[in-house]
C-alpha cells in the first residue's frame, strides 16, 4: 500500500462510492470556512488531499485544509474527512493516513476534527480530546490534539 497526495477530483470520486455525505452539496468546494457556528478567520485556505492506494486503487482519504479560529491553538489544520474501505479498517490505517498528510503540513501544530460521536473511542485512542468552548451537533464534536513526529508501526493485510 502506498500513501499519496491526490486530487481533489480523486477525493470526490471516492467519497461519492461510497456515499460518504448525505447532502450533494457537501462535494462542491474543497475546503469549508464554516463548522457548525463556528468560522475560520482564513477566508481562502491551503488545503489539500491524501489517499491510501492499494493495487491502482484508492482505499482510504483524507482531507486537510488550513482553519483558524479564537477558540483553537494557532497553526491548526483541520482534518475534513477520514474514511477507509471497510475491510481494510482496523490496521492503523486511518491514523497513518492523517499522520502521513500531517506531515506534509510542516509549521502547523494542531490537528483537530468535527468527529462523529460514533468515533469517539477511536479518536480517544489516537489523543484526540474535545477541544474546550467548542459544542458540536447531535451527530458531531470537536476533538483535536498537539502534533509531534510520532509515526506508527503498520503491518498490512
């Protein structure tokens, strides 16, 4: 397996086989100023896409853009996707993807997410924790954590 910078057409096109958002519209820019009630003071943001490549094949992406706000550390980059086939899940592959974006991030310090409640445990087990002040959805919180040059073992399937 092979972790890469792709496209962004190459991020749609997968998330969209996978039916990863609900609403269509949610495919239509790559970057978001906007979470919830809470807006980035950067009106244009670096962004950028990362996937895991498996025999020609895109497995697992990740998407990374530049957002700042009063209630996150500076130099925060946030993380708007991280979704891995299925069958792959379970092999530290979703954080070796992030920890593999992240670092081609160099000068930001702080990555965090707008997690789905039902990757709490997950998110708990790579150091994410909430991020205080910030209130999510029923569906959603803020987690985030510090960024080192921690790497991760992988043995692939």
């Amino acid at each position: 397996m092979l972790f890469k910078k792709i496209s962004y057409k190459e991020y749609n096109t997968y998330l969209k086989k996978h039916n990863h958002f609900l609403d269509e519209h949610s495919y239509h820019n790559p970057y978001t100023n906007c979470l919830n009630e809470y807006y980035s003071t950067i009106k244009n943001p670096l962004y950028g896409f990362y996937g895991i490549v498996k025999n020609n094949n895109i497995v697992g992406v990740t998407g990374i853009q530049e957002f700042e706000h009063q209630l996150l550390p500076s130099s925060s980059i946030r993380y708007r996707v991280l979704r891995v086939d299925e069958e792959l899940r379970g092999n530290n592959l979703g954080i070796s993807l992030l920890n593999f974006a992240t670092q081609q991030w160099p000068g930001k310090k702080y990555l965090f997410g707008y997690i789905r409640t039902t990757h709490t445990d997950w998110s708990a087990r790579q150091g994410f924790v909430n991020i205080d002040g910030m209130v999510g959805d029923h569906n959603h919180t803020f987690r985030g954590k510090h960024l080192t040059k921690a790497t991760v073992d992988i043995t692939y399937p």
